[in-house]
C-alpha cells in the first residue's frame, strides 16, 4: 500500500513538472538603462569653481585716432539698441571737455578656475590671464577679490592665481588613467560670461596630440569662450582636466572640446608655486616622426621612435654623442611610440638629470648617456654655408647620382666628419627627392666618407631592390628610399 502511494505521487509529480513545462514562458524584463544624473555632483563641485574677469589698462583719451573708433562711437552700439537719437544735423554729439590724458582699466576677458587648495590658490588656463593688469576672482557665493598672479606657463596653458581667503572649498583630483572613452563627464564654467553654467558629454578620445607637451582629452561637452580654465569633471565628483580648448570653425561650440589632463597640470601648478616659473628639460634635437617605410628600410620591425633631424650645437644631445638620423627608442627606458612622446617625457625630466637614451643607428641599438638641460626659448638656427662645388665628380649611374667628395673646408663648415656631395640628382634619385647640394652621410645603414666608400657599399646591394639613403639637407637630416628602374 505504501508503495502504490509513492508510486501515485511520483506520477503526480511528474504531470505537475510537464504542466509547468508546457505553460507560457513570462517575456525576460529588459534591461533599462537611465541617463545619468548630474545634480549631486553640481551641488559638490559648483561651490569650488570661481569666475574669473580681467583688466587692462588703457588710456581714456587714446582712443579716438582715425581707423579707432572713440568712445562715443562705441556708445552708438547701446544707442541703436536702447532707444537713445544718433547724433546728427538736429542732434549734435555733444562735446567732451579737454582733460589731461588718464589710463583707466577697461575689460579685457572672461574665463573660469577652481579652487586648488583651500587657502586660495586657485588654477585656470595661462591664456586666461596672460598680460592682464588686474584679474578679479568671483566666488559661487558673489564674494570678489583681487587676486595675484603666483605664475603661468604658456606652454601647457596652466596658471595658478591666489586670492587673500581661507577655508574654501578645495576640488578632489582625479585619476586620468582611469578615465575611458564613452565616459560621462560635466563641466562647470563661465560661457560668455554667464557664470556657473553646467555642460555634460562623454570622453571622445584621450591622448589627442594637438600640442608639444599634452595629450589632451577630447569630448563632447559643450565649451564655449568662456569656459576656458574650467574643470572637467567625472561621475565621482573628481576634477580630470582643465577645459582649455575648442575646435571650431564660427568661434562657437562644434561638437570638439579639448581639455588639459589634470596630473599634466597638477605637475605644473606645484613648480609655479614652488618657484613661479617651469623647469622643462630639453636635449637639443628636431626630431620628425619615422615612417613604416623608413622602419622597414633601415631594419626597424615597426615604425616607433623619434628621427633625430638635426643636432643644435654644443648643446647636451651633441656633447652625447647623438647624431642626424638616429632614431631615439628609449628615454630612461620608457619607449617612444611616436616622436611626441620625446619632448613630453624630456619636458617632465628635471635639468641636470643624467639620463640614458636608446638609439637606433646603422642597423644596431646602443646607449647614449645624456645630462639633460634646461630649456630656453627657441632660437634660429642658422644655416652653414653652401659649400664651394668640388672639382671632381663622379656618376653612380644606376642610382642616378652624380655625387663629388666634401673638402675638409666643407665639413668644417657643415660640422660633418664625412659624407658626400650630390651635385646632380636624375632618374631613381631625383624621384626618391634628392637633388643637388644634398649631403649624403650613409647608404644602406653604412656611413660613407667618400664617393669611393659610397661605390664599394653600393656594389654589394642587390641592385633589384631599394637602397636606403640617408642625406642632410641644409640643417636637417632625413632617410628616402632610392628605388633602381623605376
């Protein structure tokens, strides 16, 4: 009996677990994704942004010569809009007494900052404040203060200015290598004027190369004059970078904004308020990038580094050594991708650092031990003299080179221990874009001090393939490719 009741309950079972079975499955819930919510952070972040005017000097008289319009002239512009009569036959303008000529403060422009600490140190763009005669900060709360210039640096487009207050609400930083691509993202500033605006978007790209010494941030955040000095912040209420730039054919936002990343300016804030300028390192080199069929010609497995073009004189890339046409891998072990890595991680070396440089030269890797100087402003370069033509001249007919020996009153003056002269250029190296008064310093990888070496390293090529050539061109040192035939 206990057996056919277990038995009459398995069947049941098994009929209730078919029933189930063949009953209508529920639609799965979708997932709902909602947009983000952006007031929180606005509450904790809007109280440290800071708006941030500027004024010039300028004189109260100087204004009105022929092609400058005056000061009534200007006023024309509110006359038309607020009703007032033009001057005129029936309405003559009236007329200003003579005074001595006074300098009064007019504006000059509009940006926005942050607060960097909480005893008024406060961080904006370099372009914001660059050659006012007066910067005036205004805080959320309406508070205005005079506010001085600790220092700027151009270059990176960072300033610090300090006001006279305590107990401000400073920003939390951000991690910028956890900042990714599609990321939300809201900026606070002072577009047109209209302070405490609020602008959201996402991350666009990062490392965007459109400067010496930045990899800027790129989003879609709607930036406008303004704006600039403004942070940019995450969804942790985290500052990532200074809104500094906009792409823009009107002058108005496109749909391109790019902002400086904020451990780049952290870096720079902390030496303009340690000493009120930047130490950037410096080597002494132009450099250019090296390209997949340069790399592919002088034995690179990829197109990386950076092709030293010229090496200034005297300066610490030449006293180690380096040379036009080595290609810089490393610096202090960290690899150059591509040739605006150097300068960034040259530029954050402190000056009197001795550093290692990996190079490529002629087919092999080796070390250059460097002291990395400081940098100075840019000064031209000036060109060595053209060398008087040489009286012999040899033809390497199956490059199309005409080629002649450097007296030794040429390689003084182009400071070169060897090479030769191109002094006619047709066929295979006129189209590789040689061309008379070129300086070739090595073929196929291997240096030549003469036409003869230059012979004896070109027979032993394969004449059905391209030979790499690399030549100096006034100043600059570069590689082509000479194609036989072709």
């Amino acid at each position: 009996m206990n057996v056919l009741k277990s038995l009459t309950g398995l069947v049941s079972a098994v009929a209730l677990i078919s029933v189930l079975a063949l009953a209508p499955t529920p639609p799965a819930v979708a997932q709902t994704r909602t947009l983000p919510d952006f007031t929180d952070l606005v509450e904790q972040v809007g109280p440290s942004v800071v708006n941030i005017r500027t004024l010039e000097r300028v004189s109260a008289r100087g204004a009105g010569g022929a092609g400058n319009p005056s000061d009534e002239d200007m006023q024309e512009l509110f006359r038309r809009f607020f009703g007032v009569p033009l001057p005129g036959p029936n309405n003559p303008r009236p007329q200003r007494p003579n005074r001595p000529q006074q300098e009064e403060e007019q504006p000059r422009g509009v940006g926005s900052g942050f607060v960097l600490t909480s005893d008024g140190f406060i961080m904006t763009n370099a372009h914001v404040v660059d050659g006012a005669d007066q910067v005036l900060v205004t805080l959320p709360d309406k508070r205005e203060f005079k506010a001085r210039l600790v220092g700027l640096d151009k270059r990176t487009d960072v300033a610090v200015v300090k006001i006279e207050a305590t107990g401000l609400p400073a920003v939390r930083i951000g991690d910028v290598s956890r900042l990714k691509v599609g990321e939300w993202v809201m900026a606070i500033g002072s577009p047109f004027g209209l302070d405490n605006s609020v602008t959201a978007g996402i991350v666009s790209a990062k490392q965007r190369d459109t400067g010496d010494y930045l990899p800027f941030i790129q989003t879609d955040v709607a930036i406008n004059p303004g704006n600039s000095g403004g942070p940019l912040i995450n969804m942790r209420g985290e500052v990532v970078g200074i809104n500094s730039q906009i792409y823009s054919r009107s002058g108005g936002f496109m749909g391109i904004s790019f902002a400086i990343p904020i451990d780049e300016a952290v870096r720079v804030s902390d030496q303009l308020r340690a000493s009120g300028r930047v130490q950037r390192g410096r080597l002494g080199v132009q450099i250019d990038q090296v390209s997949k069929e340069v790399a592919e010609s002088i034995g690179l497995s990829r197109p990386q580094g950076a092709l030293v073009r010229n090496v200034e004189s005297g300066s610490p890339a030449d006293k180690a050594g380096l040379e036009a046409g080595d290609i810089i891998l490393k610096f202090d072990g960290k690899t150059i991708e591509k040739s605006a890595d150097l300068p960034r991680l040259v530029g954050n070396t402190r000056p009197g650092t001795r550093s290692t440089l990996t190079v490529w030269r002629r087919g092999a890797q080796r070390e250059l031990s460097i002291v990395v100087g400081e940098f100075e402003p840019d000064r031209p370069v000036a060109k060595a003299a053209t060398p008087d033509k040489p009286a012999a001249a040899v033809a390497v007919d199956p490059l199309g080179l005409t080629l002649s020996d450097l007296t030794e009153t040429q390689k003084r003056e182009l400071k070169l221990r060897g090479g030769v002269r191109v002094e006619a250029a047709t066929e295979a190296a006129a189209r590789a874009g040689l061309r008379e008064g070129d300086v070739i310093l090595a073929l196929a990888n291997v240096e030549v001090d003469s036409v003869k070496a230059f012979e004896a390293t070109l027979a032993r090529q394969d004449k059905s393939k391209p030979v790499t050539v690399l030549f100096r061109r006034g100043d600059w040192a570069q590689y082509v490719l000479i194609r036989p035939g072709k």
